[in-house]
C-alpha cells in the first residue's frame, strides 16, 4: 500500500504511522500500516474483533515493539515524545483497595505519600477535571463502587490531567449503555474544543464514529481505508474491513432501479429487501429510486456491521 | 558498640511494656526485634494484598533453606547467603514475570519448587544443619541477635524512605500497570525495587515466625486494615496498628506461664483473631 498523498501536509497530522508491522509469535497482527491521524480532531479506529486495533493504540503508546514508523510531527523535531492520556477498555481491577476517587487521582500526581495528607493544589486541580465529566459528587466516594460509567468518566478525567497531546481511548463505551455512549462523546467533543487535543478512539461502533468522528481508519491487520467517515465507509471498505462480502451478494450487482429487474428475476426479492435497507451510501452504488440515502447514513450505518 | 546500642534500645523498648515478663535480656531484645519487623510487614504487607503477591512472598520465604545450603556449599555465613539468596530470587522472579507470557503463578511455582528441592537436598546431607531446619520453620526470634538486629534497623531506614517516595506510585500501578506506564510512571522501577525490599523483608522475618507463619505476618494485618479502612491513609495506619498489636501482643502472650506457646504461633493467632473480628464487624456495617 502506498502512503496516502495528503500525508504530505505533515503539521496537519498528529500522528503518522509508516508501514507499521507487528508479529506476535506466528501471528501477523499489523501489516504494513499506513495511515494518518489528523492534529486536533477525533480520529476512530474501527475493525472486527482481533483486527489489531488495541495492538496500534499501543504502539502509537509505545508500550510495544514494532516495525515500520510511527511519526509525530512537530514533536519529533523538537525531540521530544508527545503526553498521552489513556483510557483502557474495561478497567479490572482490585476493588476491595480501600481509597477514595480523590485518593486514586493523587496517586498519579503527588510526591507527598497519601498518608500524610493530601496536597491542596493538586485536590484543587482533580476537582476541575472531574467537574469537566461531570463527577465532583464522586471525588470522596469509594473508588471500587462506582459503576461502569462513573468508572469511564473518573478514567477520563485522570487521562485529561495529563493534559495530554494525544487522548487515546480504546472502546471506552463498551460496556456502557448507548446513552452512555452518546454523552461520553458529547462530553469529550466539549472537552477537546476547549483543550485541543487530538482524539484516538478504537471503537466498534459505527453509528457513534459516524456521528462524531471527523476521520476515520478501517483496521483488519492493514488499512482498508481511511478519510473522513461519511466518504471513507463505504460498502466496499467496510466489507473488505469487516470479510463481510463472504455472506452478502455484491451491492453493485444490484440494478439501477429495482423497477428495472425483470419479474422472473431469481434475486428481485434480495434486490428489493437490499434496496430498502441498503442505507451505506446508497448515492454512490447509483442507486436510482431519488432517496438520500447519505442523510440515512449516521444512523443506519450499524447496520452493516 | 553495636551491643551497646542494642541493650539501650532494646531496654527502651522494654520500658513500654512494663511487665514482669520483659525482664530477662533475651525477652528486651526480641521485643525490640518485633517492634523493628511490625512497620516492615505491615507496609509490605499492603502492598503484597494489593498486588497479589503473597506467593511471590512464600516462595521468597521458603527460599531460607536453599539459603543455608548456599553458606554450607560455599563455606559462608548463613546470616549472609539467606539474604543475597533471597535477593536474587525476589528480581529473577520479578524479571521473568514481567518479561515472559508465563503466567506468574507458574514462574513462582518452579521457582518455589526449585529452591525448596535444593535446600533440602544439600541441607539433608548434613547431620547439624538439617537439627537448624527447625529454627527456619518455626522461627525463634528469642534467640535474634545484635547483627541481625542492626540489619532490621538498616532495612527499616530504607524501607521507610522507600515508602516515603513509592506510596502513591505502587498504589497507583497496583490499580493499572498499563495506565501507570502510559501516564509517565516508571512502574518497572518501582516493582523491581519493591521486590528488593521485599525479599530482603520476608528473609528477615523468617527469623521471627518461621517458614510456614511468614506470609501470614505480612498479609494478616494488611488484610484486617482493608476490612476496616476507607481510604489509602487510613489503610497505611491501620495496618500498622494492627502489626504492632500483633507482634508485641504475641511476644507477650507466648511469655505468660498459662500460654506456654512461641511466639510466632502466637503473633499470627492474634493477628488471625483480630482479621475475624474486623470482617465480622465490616460485614455487620456494611448491612
């Protein structure tokens, strides 16, 4: 695969990745990546299931070997490794260790030890960030209590005290129900406009990427396809992402305008059933029955998957 | 002049307990023993809960024999083998958890299993050593002497400013590695120190309880401190009462005529008795 041309355009890009390869044992995990994560946007990374979305977000972390490169613009000039903010997928963990969410935000900030005190400037400053995920009223509460969701929502405010360059965030809604999901990506829009980091998120949710991310880049061991979402997703990227195309007929069989399937056709009920649900860019099959299918885009696209 | 300082202290440490029991020499000086291991266990000890490493701690334990061989086969002190012995293999285990995909029960496991078998291999080919083995088992912090004792004291030094500079941060790893080393933390650093430290704490507790209780002596008060804590300084202080209360409590009960008991039998009861008490009491809060 070739690098994209608009790559070219260095400083608009946050990250670059540069043929990056990864084998695991005998298992080629990433190959020959390339893509780009533009500065300051939200970028989503979808893929099935084993696609080596994690295995990316932890080379761009660089907790872990690969090949290939993994350039930051601007920052590699100057020599220095960009911040980054985390939030894992699911956080397990102990939650019998007695501490409070204040308790375990500290933990990563100050050098006086917890058990003389804590430190007034650094509780000031957590205080803000968790009015940012809207979670002040948590600060004194356990921290092995709070649900899923608060979990997420403390995790983000922790990644934000960073004040990171590059949010990395691996389907930090899984888990947490679609409103949930809605809401965190509200919140962190909110909050990435006001800090202006860049946005990595692995997500397996296309409506959600539809919706909110500004670029996307479909994953499965190697880039099928990158670019803004309602451009890059189409049939065909997202088949060749997803292996769908081994159980469906191909969209560009069907024929302009189901009208025009003759009465005896084997597939006119398929054609059909396919034209009323086909909702992924419909325009750009050459559907011809004059619905905008694009409008449906952001909120059929899951149905794809 | 180390005998000196030893007498002094341990005749300080006997005046906070004024009791007839505390006269003789032997009892000052274990007591000045134990109030030197209770902060050691209890920190470690918490930290040993959080991070589920109370196996890594038994094999570090159980490491004492292979210790004593080592001094037989190399003609040194065992006072000095033990320690070194139990070094190397707190940072082996430690290096091959984090660096091979076996899982860490199984590297501890052979490790275990290793130094046992050849503890017991070398140590049983010699009549007076293996009439030791007992004191490795059981323990006999009665018999603790002024060398040992300025290596507590030494331990204790580094241990504290150790936990001075490495609270927050273990505490921290122990919830997520991942998000530790993301967020600038150098959680390496800090397990391998803390393995460090943490082997040189259990060999030296092996002197006070034995083989079988050392374990217990760390996690016990660390784990009754969780029942009753709610948050990470309460947690420090309570392990440390309950440690304290433990070891002196111990010494004193295995010295009464009516007990008749060691004290490292009698340490861990106490310690076992007030962790039913503590999960009794969270359980009835908690309702």
């Amino acid at each position: 695969m070739t690098i994209p041309a608009e790559t070219a355009a260095a400083p608009a890009d946050a990250v670059r990745f540069e043929h990056v390869g990864l084998t695991l044992g005998e298992n080629r995990i990433l190959d020959d990546v390339c893509a780009r994560v533009p500065r300051g946007k939200f970028t989503a990374i979808v893929g099935p299931n084993g696609a080596g979305k994690t295995t990316l977000t932890l080379a761009v972390l660089g907790q872990i070997k690969h090949t290939g490169r993994i350039l930051f613009p601007g920052l590699d000039e100057a020599g220095r490794r960009p911040r980054f903010g985390f939030v894992p997928q699911r956080l397990v963990f102990d939650r019998d260790i007695p501490m409070t969410v204040m308790d375990y935000l500290l933990s990563g900030l100050q050098r006086m030890p917890l058990f003389l005190g804590h430190s007034k400037r650094h509780a000031e400053r957590i205080m803000q960030y968790l009015d940012e995920v809207e979670c002040t009223r948590l600060a004194d509460h356990a921290f092995g209590a709070l649900s899923g969701g608060e979990i997420q929502r403390v995790l983000l405010a922790q990644a934000m005290l960073q004040e990171p360059d590059i949010l990395i965030l691996d389907e930090p809604t899984s888990g947490v129900d679609f409103k949930g999901g809605q809401i965190c990506c509200e919140l962190l829009r909110r909050v990435r406009e006001k800090r202006g980091f860049t946005q990595i998120m692995i997500s397996h949710d296309l409506a959600t990427v539809t919706a909110h991310a500004d670029h996307v880049i479909c994953l499965n061991h190697t880039v099928f396809g990158e670019g803004e979402p309602r451009v890059a997703l189409t049939h065909q990227v997202l088949s060749e992402t997803f292996g769908l195309h081994l159980g469906l007929p191909d969209l560009h069989g069907i024929p302009q305008d189901v009208r025009e399937c003759p009465e005896d056709c084997p597939l006119r009920a398929e054609h059909l059933h396919l034209h009323d649900h086909c909702h992924i860019d419909g325009a750009a099959h050459g559907c011809a029955c004059g619905h905008d299918h694009a409008h449906d885009h952001g909120t059929e696209a899951g149905h794809a998957e | 002049m180390l005998n000196e300082i030893v007498l002094r202290l341990s005749d300080l440490a006997a005046t906070l307990f004024p009791l007839d029991c505390m006269e003789p020499e032997f009892m000052r000086r274990a007591m000045l023993g134990l109030l030197l291991i209770a902060p050691l266990a209890a920190l470690s000890g918490v930290q040993v809960v959080n991070s589920r490493m109370s196996f890594f701690s038994d094999a570090i334990g159980h490491s004492a024999f292979a210790g004593v061989a080592l001094g037989l086969i190399l003609s040194l002190p065992p006072e000095f083998t033990m320690p070194a012995l139990a070094l190397a293999i707190g940072l082996l285990i430690m290096y091959l958890r984090r660096g091979s995909r076996l899982s860490t029960d199984t590297v501890i496991g052979i490790i275990f299993s290793a130094v046992v078998a050849f503890g017991l291999a070398i140590v049983s080919r010699n009549r007076e050593a293996s009439r030791g083995v007992n004191m490795f088992l059981y323990g006999d912090i009665l018999t603790i002497g002024d060398n040992e004792i300025a290596l507590l004291a030494c331990l204790l030094v580094a241990f504290l400013t150790f936990q001075f500079f490495a609270w927050n941060r273990m505490l921290h790893i122990s919830v997520n590695e991942q998000i530790a080393g993301v967020h600038r933390i150098k959680v390496s650093v800090y397990q391998y120190l803390f393995a460090a430290l943490l082997s040189l704490v259990v060999i030296l507790c092996v002197r006070a309880v034995g083989v079988l209780l050392v374990t217990a002596i760390l996690i016990v008060p660390a784990a009754t401190a969780r029942n009753l804590a709610r948050n990470s300084r309460q947690l420090f202080f309570l392990s440390l009462v309950f440690s304290y209360v433990s070891c002196a409590g111990g010494l004193l009960v295995s010295a009464q005529q009516w007990a008749n008991v060691p004290a490292g039998a009698a340490i861990v009861l106490l310690a076992c008795a007030m962790f039913a008490v503590s999960f009794v009491a969270a359980r009835l809060k908690s309702k």
